[in-house]
C-alpha cells in the first residue's frame, strides 16, 4: 500500500504486562508517530486524552485534495501534546537526508519514558551494523538531532 | 531452542512447519499469506535439509503437489489467501477424501475487512464442509505451537488440517519462544490405506461413511484439546463463546480479568460438549468470532431454546468486518473510551499505480483508443495491481471478479455482442488462471483483444517470481493464437503512437488477439538495481 501511495499505519504495544489485542483501542494510544502530517491527523480518535502526537510538518502531496496546510496544522495544533518538527530538514542538516525516519524516532524518544534512549541507539547500531559505522553514526546522529530538537519544544 | 524471536503470525507457523519436520512447502502469493513461505525460502534449515519452496503457478497446483508429498509420506504445507481456498477447492476436498499420509496442512489466511481482497469469505467453513479440522491460534506463540501439533494430529488421525488466520493474526509481529527439539523429517512411505487414495465410487462410498465417523472423533479430540478450554468468571449474567483472535479483544477490554465464563476456542470441529457445559452455567452466550458467524449459526437453532444467542448475526457485534477491541467492548455493553472526535480537515489517501509504472502507460495507450474511437468498448479486467487502472485517472476496467476472469469473461461478452471486448490481466494472473481462458478463446475463435501487461512479477504482493516469466507468448503461440496476432509492445509514454497503432489493429482484427504489454515493475527493478 505505502510503496503505492496508500495510507498506511501500523499498530505497536509495549508493556511489561500480557498484551492481548495486537490492535489498539480507540483512545489508548499513547502516541502517534507520523511522517506526514495529515497521516497524523487521520488517527487521532486512536490517542488517549493524555497522548502525544510527533509528527513532521512537511506535507506529501500525492492526492488532488490535499486540505491547505493552515488547516492541517490548526487541527493538529489544537490538541493538547503535539511535537511537531521538520523532520526532512533536520535530517538534511545533520547531513542524513534519508534518516528522516531516525529523526522522528529521537524525536518519539524524548517522551517515551518506559524506554531508555541508549537502548534505541543500541538497537540503531544492531540494524544498521552490517551496512558500516559510517551508516550507524549518521542514523545515531539523526536519531539526536530528532532527539534535541523535541526537547526544545 | 528457547531462544526468543519477534516473529509474524505467518512466520510463526513458518517455524512450526520447518520445526515439525517440513519436507515442502506449496503456495501461491496472496495478502496475508505470502510471508509464510518467505519465511521458510531464507530460513536456513531450508537449505540445510532441501525443502521444497517454489512458488507454484497457483493454488491448485499447490494443494495437488502438497498432497503427493502427503502420499509419499512427508510433511506439506500448502499456503494462501481465503479465496485461494476458493481455487483449490477440488483437491482440497478430495484430500478430505484421501486423508492425509505424511502430516499436510493448509494455511488459510482471512482477510476480513477486505483490505486488500474482493470478499471476506471464512475458511473455517472448508472445515465443515470437507469434514476437516480447522486450526486457528490466536497468537503468535500458539500459531507455532498449534502448527507443530497441526502435523501430528494429521499424521495421528490421516486427515489434512487447516490452520486458519485472520488479518492481524498472520500480518503481526510478537514474541515466539520455540518449544521442543526440531524434529527429523519423515522417509519415504506410502499410505497404510492405499484404496482411499483412488476415489472410484466403489472407494469412494466406503471412505466417505469412515470419513463420517472420524469427523465425530474430531469433534471429540477438539472437545478435550488444550488449545480449547472453559475458565469460569463470577458473573453468571453471561458466557462468552471467544474463538480465536476475538479472545485478545476480549481479554483486551477485562486487564484484570473477565468477570463472564469463557470458552475459549481454537480448534474445530467447534466442540458442542463445551457449548453445551458453558450453556449450563449462563442464561446468555455471547459469541465473539472473527469473520461469519460460524459459530453463531450453529449454536442458533430453528427451535425454541433455553439459552439466549448474542453476536453478529443480531448485530449485538457488528455484522460485518474484522473485529477490534473496540466493537467488543461495545458488545459486552462497557463504556467507550474517551476519544478525540475524527478530524474534519481530512482527506482519503488511496493506493494507486506507482508513478512510472508500465501498467500506467498501457491504460493511457488504451484510454486514447477506446475513448476516442471505440466508445462501445468494454474491459474486463481481473486482481493484481493493474486492477487500480479502475481508479482515477484511467477508469480504464468495467469488471473485476477473481483472478483470470477478464479472459474469459471477455469472451462471454463477445459472444453476446459487445465490440471491442477487451481482457485485460498480468504476467502472474495470465498463468495462475489466464491460460486454459485463453484456449477457450481459441478454439472458440472469440473476437476479443486479450491484453497480458507482463512486469514480469507477482507484484502486488511484492514481486514473488512469476511462472511464465520469459515464455509468455511462447505460451500464448503453443495454446494457438495466431503468432501475427500476439503482439508485444513496451509501455513508455515515447511508444504512445506504436502502442495505439498495434492496439487498433488488433481491434479491427476479428479474431483472438494476444497482446503483450511488457515491462519489468519499477518497484522490483529498483531492488534490481540496488543489487
């Protein structure tokens, strides 16, 4: 669907406790991660009254109707925990322009709390190892530049 | 062995497969079953032990090769989507009929919703209907370990097995720790029953009253199996009836646990004994299933009971779809969680052709035909990615139904009257099920244009080899088309005026016409090139 230009989402649950459903209840998302804002805005009836959304600003426009931007941005803007970054950019400063996904996964980690940072670079450097430490360290450096600029917000 | 992995619903019966001794693996590609046999073709031990893992041309042939490694003894494991089930119809009933020798059972994986199929048709009535057991886990763990017991109870009771999965059984990644030791494969041995295997009406009547009496024993296995079970609650309002996945939602709205008796099931023939045992405790029985209401249906009689039904056939839980956390808290009458409402400034993201896609250029050269100058044009059309020419821009097919249905559709078409009649498929659909349409055309000498857009893939389910690739109108010539009528072209928008021309030429030929439309997915050569 996604390599076709459909919307696509995709459900993941961590918890010390049994999880039974492998989907999410409507209202018991405690974040939604996107990297396209109006893909955020189409789940939120999934985020619990004190869940985060962590999006990035820059639109894909793959459909006539894309709704204009001040209005994608206003629906967004009007729930109470938005981070809301430019992630393409950021990942074109810290010289990674294809980590774009590592940016928004720092960005998540700043308010994950059950999950200890170190242990996404951890698991940055076991994915990315095969491909050489030049790939891991641009991938760990998005991941901190995602990371930083949440915090700054 | 008790090393843990995050494994897919499907890789998890992969596993299983491969952990209970696999000798072969017979599928076709289709969402949500193609990566149980991806799984197994990189899986090490594959390679280590020469398990059989082509994909075959479809799911018949799959079921029928499946079922001759069952004679010779060996363990097979046939995959595919629901309506696959549909394709393999014959040979998987007439294995009901066989039984099985080597250990052989058949996953069927659900698509309910129809994300990504033309109907949300339930495989567990293959069950019934064939008289067969019906496997169905509901979670990852237990679809390891159902599958390694799915081989022993085949070989156990010489019946085949279906393993059914749904949407979010086989398409989610969770925790599997691999019980007990990988077992050896088996030699080769022929059946115990050598008259099953040749279903002569004198075989036949006799297998078919065995076959009567085992399904009974079936029955009686699944009443005392440990994958289905009753746990009692302190409220006696109500039982619940939970059969696979629809366990999880329910369990999912109770975290501290369900305050209704339970019975959970996971295995078929659905065991009326433990009905009848929940019956006896509750005045009402809610029935959660993901799917048709199976299970409903049957418990549901024409006369008057003591126990009150619930489920979807009376819309207590929605009537149609998958099923979700939410429409079974809804069900159980709990309150909804608070929500954000849906957004207004929103608007649908639908998939559609890839940009730069050969399908792309093939309907525009054909759009720039048919509507300027054949507007009595009809196109059928059939399931694969050239099934999105339906969308906007082209709204270039009138018909989809099941693959290899443009073909011969377009010929009962013809034969009515409609001109220009139009088929349109792919490379993969064209020898899954186009073929044997296709010498119906000829020997019929239907007036039809027969398009095959070869990108020389499987590509909608992610570019799986295709059975014909490099021998497509080597194919159509020896079925007899007239080799001056199969024509190939290569679908870029610098070949429009070649395209169109070819395109009404074949038109104004009144004859059986091949035209093949090739160029490889930009998807599968980007994979290519990076290689």
């Amino acid at each position: 669907m996604s390599q076709r230009g459909g919307d696509v989402q995709s459900n993941l649950r961590l918890s010390s406790d049994p999880i039974y459903s492998d989907l999410i209840p409507r209202g018991a998302a405690d974040l939604i991660v996107s990297l396209e804002p109006l893909e955020a805005l189409r789940y939120i009836p999934y985020l619990a009254p004190e869940g985060w959304i962590i999006t990035n600003t820059v639109p894909f426009e793959n459909i006539p109707d894309y709704p204009p931007m001040d209005q994608v941005m206003g629906a967004l803007n009007k729930l109470p925990r938005v981070i809301a970054i430019d992630v393409d950019a950021i990942a074109k400063e810290v010289g990674s322009p294809r980590s774009a996904n590592m940016v928004l996964l720092g960005a998540t980690a700043s308010v994950l709390g059950i999950l200890d940072p170190d242990k996404l670079r951890d698991g940055i450097r076991r994915i990315f190892g095969r491909k050489g430490e030049e790939i891991v360290e641009a991938n760990i450096k998005a991941f901190d530049a995602g990371f930083a600029s949440a915090r700054k917000k | 062995m008790a090393d843990k992995q995050l494994l897919l619903g499907d890789e998890a019966v992969a596993l299983g497969a491969l952990h209970a001794g696999l000798s072969g693996v017979y599928a076709y590609p289709g969402t949500p079953s193609t990566e149980i046999t991806e799984y197994i073709q990189g899986h090490p031990l594959t390679r280590e032990r020469h398990i059989h893992d082509h994909w075959t041309t479809n799911e018949k042939t799959a079921m029928e090769g499946a079922l001759g490694m069952s004679y010779a003894g060996k363990r097979s494991l046939v995959c595919m989507k629901h309506v696959g089930m549909n394709v393999c119809a014959d040979p998987l009933m007439g294995s009901a009929m066989t039984g099985a020798n080597g250990g052989l059972v058949v996953a069927a994986c659900d698509d309910p919703s129809m994300h990504s199929s033309q109907n949300e048709q339930d495989s567990r009535f293959w069950g019934t209907f064939g008289m067969m057991p019906v496997f169905e886990p509901s979670n990852q763990q237990e679809a390891y370990e159902m599958t390694r017991a799915a081989f022993d109870y085949s070989e156990k009771r010489t019946i085949p097995v279906i393993m059914r999965l749904t949407t979010r059984m086989a398409h989610s990644r969770a925790v599997v720790t691999p019980t007990g030791d990988i077992r050896p494969q088996n030699e080769l041995h022929y059946p115990e029953y050598p008259k099953r295997w040749v279903t002569l009406p004198v075989n036949a009547r006799v297998r078919n009253r065995e076959l009567i009496k085992d399904y009974a024993q079936f029955e009686e296995d699944a009443a005392t199996s440990k994958f289905n079970w009753i746990a009692d609650g302190p409220d006696h309002s109500m039982g619940v009836i939970a059969c696979g996945i629809a366990y999880n939602y329910l369990m999912e709205n109770y975290p501290d646990g369900c305050p209704y008796p339970v019975l959970k099931v996971s295995q078929y023939p659905f065991p009326r004994k433990l009905a009848l045992k929940l019956a006896a405790m509750v005045p009402t029985i809610l029935v959660l299933e993901e799917g048709q209401p199976l299970v409903e249906n049957m418990l549901r009689g024409v006369f008057p009971s003591n126990t009150k039904i619930i489920g979807r056939i009376d819309e207590t839980v929605v009537r149609d779809g998958e099923l979700s956390p939410d429409d079974v808290r809804k069900a159980l009458g709990l309150p909804a969680l608070p929500t954000f409402a849906p957004s207004q400034v929103l608007a649908p993201r639908p998939p559609a052709l890839c940009m730069g896609c050969g399908h792309r250029d093939f309907y525009t050269a054909l759009n720039n035909v048919l509507k300027k100058d054949y507007p009595t044009a009809r196109v059928f059309s059939d399931i694969g990615c050239y099934t999105l020419g339906y969308m906007a821009p082209f709204h270039a097919i009138n018909t989809c139904v099941e693959m290899g249905a443009s073909f011969t559709m377009a010929q009962g078409a013809a034969y009515s009257g409609t001109w220009p009649a139009v088929g349109v498929l792919g490379d993969s659909t064209f020898t899954h099920s186009g073929m044997t349409g296709l010498l119906d055309a000829v020997n019929g000498n239907a007036d039809v244009v027969l398009c095959i857009s070869d990108n020389l893939t499987t590509a909608m389910t992610g570019g799986q080899d295709s059975a014909g690739t490099g021998r497509i109108e080597a194919i159509c010539a020896g079925l007899g088309v007239d080799p001056a009528h199969i024509r190939t072209i290569v679908p870029l928008p610098k070949n429009y005026p070649d395209m169109e021309k070819v395109i009404r030429e074949e038109i104004e030929y009144h004859g059986v016409s091949v035209i093949v439309c090739r160029r490889e997915c930009i998807q599968t050569a980007r994979r290519h090139a990076k290689k």
